[in-house]
C-alpha cells in the first residue's frame, strides 16, 4: 500500500495562509538592488539641491553655508555607500554566491 504523508494542522493552516509563491533569491536580490537604485537616486536629487540653493544663496551668514557644505559632504558619503552595496550585491550575485 502506498504511504499517506499527513500535515499536522498548523502546517496545513500555515500552507492554507500562504498565498504568495515562494519568491527565489535571484528576485529578492533584484528588488533590493532596484530599492538601491531608488534611494540612490533620491540621495542625487537631494545632492543636487542643495548644490543648487548653495549657488543660489551665496549671501547667507557663514554658519549656515557651514552646515550646508557638511550636509552635502554627508549626503555624497552616503551616495557613494549606496553605491558600493549596489556594486557588491552586483559582483556577488554575478560570482554565483547567492
């Protein structure tokens, strides 16, 4: 006679709430990156506006082009960070290692 595999009923519950297809490495990583490439972007953007309002306000008081200069050193730092998370995932994913 052939075996019959029973589920325990928190396992049959558990596969009766899970709707969604089981997502494969390859799609997770693609989605982070894409997430990546957004908050890159969004740093960019950032960046390049406070460079604008920096040549647009060059009579502010020296206190303040000081904290405008940090926080655009800041926002660079945090772009490249991204960006070397980015190259990583990239490099790994393409070395087979997820």
């Amino acid at each position: 006679m052939a075996e019959i595999n029973k589920l325990s009923v928190g396992k049959a519950v558990d596969k009766l709430r899970d709707t969604d297809a089981p997502r494969s490495k390859m799609t997770r990583l693609d989605e982070e990156i894409g997430a990546l490439d957004r908050e890159t972007q969004r740093l960019r953007m950032t960046r390049r506006r406070l460079e604008r309002d920096q040549r647009s306000g060059s009579t502010r008081p020296n206190g303040q082009e000081a904290n405008a200069g940090r926080a655009a050193k800041l926002i660079v730092s945090g772009i490249v960070t991204v960006g070397l998370v980015v190259v990583i995932l990239v490099v790994a994913r393409n070395a087979g290692l997820f």
